[in-house]
C-alpha cells in the first residue's frame, strides 16, 4: 500500500493544477479582435495552415519539391503544409481539387485552397488563401521562390477557377480546452 501514496499525490497535484488551469481561463476577459487594415503584404490569421505557409515564403521554387530543405512546386507547398497539420492530402493539383469540398468563392477563409487554370489547364496551379485577398504559392521557376500574390492582381484574377476546404484537424489549445470546459459547467 505504502507504493500508492506517491501516485496518489502526483495524480492529487496533477488534477490540481488542471483545475487552476481551467478556471484561469474561465476568469480572462475576451481578447480584443485582431485589426487586419493597413497590414499590407502579412495578413494575420488564425488558422495554422495559412500561417505555416506565410513562414514559407522566400523558399526556392523547385519542380517535384516539397520540403523547405529542397524547395516546393505549387502542390508540394500545399502537401507540406497540411501534413504538419497532421493531414495527408493528394500530393498532385486534379486530385486536390477532385477530392475536397468546393466552397463558394465569397466563403474563402485563410487556410482554403485556391485553384487556378494555367495554359489553359483546369486546375493546373494551387495556394494556400491567408485572408485579404492574398494567397501564398510556388508559382514557377521564373519568380523561383514561394511568395504571397494578390488575387486583385488581373493575371491571377483570370485565371482563378475553384476554392477547396481541407478539413481541419486541429486540437484545442489548452486555452481552448479551459473555455470549453468553463461553457460546460
């Protein structure tokens, strides 16, 4: 019996701690919206896809690539990027585009995935939308790197044909938990 006490006390402080931790995110106040006027070329987002994809930037373009060690093409970026989400989507654009959701292009939010037609090929180049009317992509050897675009800018506008939603999957943080918690009680 003696070897339970310990336990015992380590599991009593745990769920401790755990309980403070809750009600100390039942006692903070809302946190003021985010402005996003005036912020140029880095929109803020809340999503984490969009926002590993905005780290991205500057990283070589390169045909097949799909790590910042070696560089990304278009669907590479977007491979990389949901599979730290802890997502697998299909590594190629048709398949992206045929096996996600399509979303109204006014209901895009950060995170969605923008498809355009080049040379005249239906979904033949992907982004990662991060609000504001920017995206973030490998466009092609000529830019050589991932960079953020406008779809105001006419080439893209032209050309821009779908909006996809990857499905989330992503854990509440323990802030999250402890509101959710406090909802709850």
């Amino acid at each position: 019996m003696m070897t339970d006490r310990p336990f015992q006390q380590l599991y009593k402080s745990f769920f401790l701690v755990l309980i403070l931790a809750q009600l100390t995110g039942c006692a903070t106040s809302d946190k003021p919206a985010i402005s996003t006027s005036g912020l140029g070329a880095n929109p803020p987002t809340n999503n984490p896809a969009a926002r590993e994809a905005m780290r991205l930037q500057g990283h070589p373009y390169v045909p097949g690539g799909e790590s910042p060690g070696e560089g990304f093409d278009c669907s590479g970026l977007v491979h990389y990027v949901y599979q730290k989400q802890g997502l697998n989507l299909p590594r190629d654009t048709w398949s992206l585009a045929h096996s996600l959701p399509a979303i109204q292009p006014d209901q895009r939010q950060p995170g969605d995935l923008l498809f355009f037609t080049i040379n005249t090929r239906p979904f033949s180049h992907v982004g990662i939308y991060v609000g504001q009317d920017k995206f973030i992509h490998a466009p092609s050897s000529q830019t050589g790197r991932v960079m953020m675009s406008d779809l105001k800018q006419p080439y893209w506008q032209v050309r821009f044909s779908a909006v996809r939603r990857p499905p989330t999957n992503q854990p509440l943080s323990a802030n999250e938990t402890a509101n959710l918690l406090c909802l709850l009680n």
